[in-house]
C-alpha cells in the first residue's frame, strides 16, 4: 500500500511518498532509505566526515566571529550572511563579509583578529556524547575514518581538541592541503589516495551544498547533515538526510 500526503517544511512544502511493502521514503527529491538491509552500509569500509557543521556545531560560532571581526574594521554585517557562503572557501567567504560590509581590508590585517575571536568562541564548543559515541564506534569497528574540510589548520586541531577527536582520523585533509576547494572534488581525491580507499566503499558525511558537490563529483555516496545554517541548500544529491549526525547510526548497524 501506498500513500502520498503533504508536509509542510521550513519554510517550503513537500510532498512525501510512501511505500509501506519496502519501507523506502523520498523526501525533496533526496532518497531515504529506510528499508530491510537498504539503510545498511554492505560493503562499506570508509567513512569521510566534514567537520564544520556536520560533526562541530560550529558555523553558528564562525558566522559571529567573522561579524565581530568585520566591526574591529568599522564594518557591519549580520552573521546571517554566512548563510549565504558556507561551505565556500575561505577567500569566498570573507569576500561576501568585506563587500557586505563596504571595508577595505586584507588577509594579513582579518585573519589574525578572526582567529583571536574565533578561538575564544570555540572554547565554548562542548562535545557531543552522541556524535563522540558514534565516531568511536566506528573506530572500534575498524572502519577507516578521515576529515575532509576546507577549514585552515588551526581552526582543525583546535575543534578536534574540543571535541576530542584528536586521536580518531586515519587521516585529515585541510584547506591548505589542496589548491581547489569544494564544490571541487580535489579534496576527496586526495583522501581517498591517502587512505588508499576505493570510492565503492566509501561513504562522506556532509553540510553544505558545495561538499555535496564535491562528494558527488569524486563519485562519493554522500548523506546530508541539516541544520539552521543550511535550510536553504539543495539535498538532492544526498542519499540520506539526517537531522544530527548520531541518527546516522542506523546505517552501521549489523
């Protein structure tokens, strides 16, 4: 038996389907599946996480250190703007914030009173038990697990730190490892050279447009992490969305 209705979800509506003879769900055109041994990840040997908003709820934290950092130079802009670029590399980013906020500033001059606050904000961060719990699950399930963001060093090893993840990644590729950024695949590829991972057995958990990109392009089944910063992208191109990356859970279960 099949059933078709409407929700209603911030802020568009939708329309669901449901097949109750295999348990599969479409939801806005992103495939849940929900099913007998479909939601399981076979023969899945690694596993690639973003970090900023998919394991760190941290792009709140970095949307108001890039509006303070913008008043230090007499500019004004509202952290909202993030929205509109997260997910985008570093240099995107700040451009949207200087344009936004009609200052004339560089790197040389930003980047050290962003980190300043920035860093302050991240010793705010607390740990997630939930998502620590499932990080360190599939370590003991001897999963290979990396770190692919486009965030910069620093901002890396401190939110590891906070998380304590420090120890966990088989491998971390950062912003300063490649030259091309998502929504370009050079990320992926090169996590997967290091890991020595074939993209069959490979699955990347994800927040942004530009990563579901970036996954996709490396030919990476990828699932979606939603949240208050991303209501606007496209989920089409993930497998699954999730609301918090511990539900992710289920995909692992034997």
């Amino acid at each position: 038996m099949s059933l078709v209705f409407m929700l209603r979800h911030r802020p568009r509506d939708f329309v669901v389907w449901r097949d109750f003879s295999d348990d599969d769900l479409k939801i806005a055109g992103c495939f849940f599946t929900i099913g007998r041994g479909s939601n399981k990840t076979g023969t899945m040997k690694t596993v690639l996480f973003d970090l900023d908003g998919t394991l760190a709820n941290t792009e709140v934290l970095k949307a108001q250190g890039l509006s303070l950092a913008v008043r230090h130079f007499g500019g004004s802009v509202s952290p909202e703007v993030y929205k509109k670029v997260m997910g985008q590399s570093w240099e995107a980013v700040t451009a949207k914030f200087f344009e936004r906020a009609n200052i004339q500033v560089t790197h040389r001059e930003f980047d050290p009173i962003f980190r300043e606050i920035y860093t302050s904000l991240i010793e705010t961060l607390e740990p997630n038990l939930e998502t620590e719990k499932l990080v360190q699950s599939l370590k003991s399930k001897k999963y290979q697990l990396g770190l692919v963001s486009s965030a910069a060093p620093w901002m890396i090893d401190k939110i590891l730190a906070r998380l304590n993840f420090q120890n966990v990644f088989d491998s971390i590729v950062g912003g300063d490892d490649v030259k091309n950024h998502k929504p370009d695949p050079e990320a992926y590829l090169v996590m997967l050279q290091k890991l020595k991972a074939e993209a069959n057995t490979t699955i990347v958990f994800e927040d942004s447009e530009s990563g579901f990109k970036a996954a996709n392009a490396a030919n990476l089944k990828v699932y979606g992490i939603r949240h208050e910063y991303n209501e606007d992208h496209d989920f089409s191109l993930c497998v699954q969305v999730f609301d918090h990356p511990s539900q992710a859970e289920i995909l692992f279960r034997p």
